[in-house]
C-alpha cells in the first residue's frame, strides 16, 4: 500500500499559496513524508518522481524529519521511495496547476535479506575484498590507492551490539600505481614501513542505523599512534558461494595530522601538495568460519 490511512486522510490539493514551498506560477506541488512500518521518519530516504515516459524529473532525499517536497509541471507522475534495509514502495498522483498535491504518508518495510547475519565468526577474504583511499593532490584532482595485503575478522554477537571486528593492513602494501609516489608514501615521510609494518583497526562499538546501516566506532592505529575512529558501514546481505558469506561496505575520513603524517610542501597561495583529509572505503566480503 502506498500511502497509509493517515496519509489518504490528509490528502488535499491547496489553492494558497502558503505551502511547504511556494507554489510555482506555471506548476504544482507536491510533498510526502517516508516513514519506516513502525511510523518512523526515515531521514536520507531516496525519492524518485518520474513522469509519463518514466524519466526521472526529480531525485532527492528526505529531511532529518522525512518530508520531501517537489515543484512539478501539471500531470501524472509516478513517485517511488527507497532507502537502504528497506523494500521500495511506490504510487501514482495528479499534479495540478496552482495545487499543492500531498502523499501523505509513504511507509517502507523492512527487507528481511538485509537484516544482520547471525551470531558467529567472519573472515574477511582477501580475494574479493578491497582497502581503497583517496587523497587532494594540488587541490585539484583526487589521486586513488589501495593496499594489496590484509586480513581481518569479524564476530557477530547476540545482542548485535556485542559484535566486534579486527583489521591489520600491511603498510608496505600501498599502491597507486606510480612507484615514485609509493616509494615516498613508504618512506619515513609518510608511512614509514620499516618502523609501522602494519596499522590495525580494532572495534570498541558497534551501532544499529537505520535500514541497513552500521555504525562502528574503534581505534585506530597507525605511524605509532591511536586515534578514535568511527566506520559507517553498509551491510550488502549474505550470499552462498564457497560457503556462507556477508558484504559490507565501510567508509571514513582520516587527517593524517591526526597522525603524525605530515610532510608537506605547497604551491602558489599556500595550497598543499597533498591534502590533509584521506577518504577510506572497505568494501568487503567475509566467509563464515
């Protein structure tokens, strides 16, 4: 069911103009609110409008309170929400011209094939897994890399909040494809491989978000120091293939500052060589052990 008995009872096209937004001249209006099946907001959720020829007119994201608000040309158009751990849900409205067309409520349910594996110990497979940075080089363009060599496990408790993951990466392992470049970021410059083989990632807490969304908090250590750092990761679901295995993908930020990385030149007006923010993703797949 697209919209909900609350949301076909709020339902009203307003000729005023003192909607959400205002009403264009030559358009319509149209706004929702996507909730998860417990009446929730769901903040971040996907909204798709399209129109008579299925092209896409209008692709957004709700707000941290999940409404959503378009102005459209008068016509049909098809709206579908989306948003990660949920099944999409979708309907059809009439925009008219001067009218403020309401959705209502737009629920999405749970995908149960995205729900947390259960308890038990995950290898990370190297083979179809990938550790990928991204750095500023002159404020300009985004340089990628990747390190080759690393292994990892995870342990999924019961209650979830219990579970925990552990990380070691091979310093000496950094590729981006140019040796000159990493030959400098193993040098004491940078990482430093003879004295810091290895930086570990060691969880502290793990934190249910909303759908399909982790969040991990751990240490981090790196070039001698520790830094608290927090994953948020994006669980993919479990497969069968060569056994049981679960997908995940984890993003976060690192300042190299943070620790002790920093070699650094500029250019005109002060502007650094490499920048100071890293951009990590683990993009993972682990084997049930």
């Amino acid at each position: 069911m697209f919209w909900s008995k609350r949301g076909r009872g709020s339902r009203r096209s307003d000729t005023g103009r003192n909607a959400l937004v205002p009403i264009p001249l030559t358009g319509g209006l149209l706004s929702g609110q996507v909730q998860d099946g417990e009446g929730r907001p769901l903040a971040g959720a996907q909204v798709s409008v399209l129109d008579r020829t299925s092209t896409r007119i209008v692709n957004a994201d709700t707000d941290p309170f999940g409404y959503f608000t378009a102005a459209l040309v008068p016509g049909q158009y098809r709206v579908r929400a989306e948003a990660g751990g949920y099944r999409g849900n979708g309907g059809t409205i009439e925009v008219e011209w001067g009218k403020h067309a309401e959705l209502g409520v737009v629920r999405l349910d749970p995908d149960e094939s995205l729900t947390p594996p259960p308890p038990g110990v995950f290898a990370v497979d190297p083979d179809h897994s990938s550790v990928r940075f991204v750095a500023r080089h002159i404020g300009m363009s985004r340089v990628y890399g990747r390190f080759n060599t690393f292994r990892g496990q995870i342990r999924i408790a019961e209650p979830f909040e219990d579970s925990a993951v552990d990380v070691v990466i091979e310093t000496a392992s950094v590729d981006t494809n140019v040796d000159a470049r990493d030959t400098h970021l193993r040098s004491p410059d940078f990482l430093d491989v003879e004295r810091f083989p290895q930086m570990r990632f060691s969880s502290t807490r793990f934190r249910r978000g909303v759908g399909n969304r982790w969040l991990v908090d751990g240490d981090l250590t790196l070039h001698g120091l520790t830094s608290d750092v927090q994953l948020d990761v994006m669980f993919l679901g479990m497969a069968e293939w060569n056994g049981q295995r679960a997908g995940a993908v984890a993003t976060t930020e690192l300042h190299r500052e943070h620790f002790t990385l920093n070699w650094q030149q500029t250019i005109s007006r002060g502007v650094p060589v490499v920048g100071s923010t890293i951009e990590v993703t683990l993009d993972v797949q682990a084997v049930r052990q």
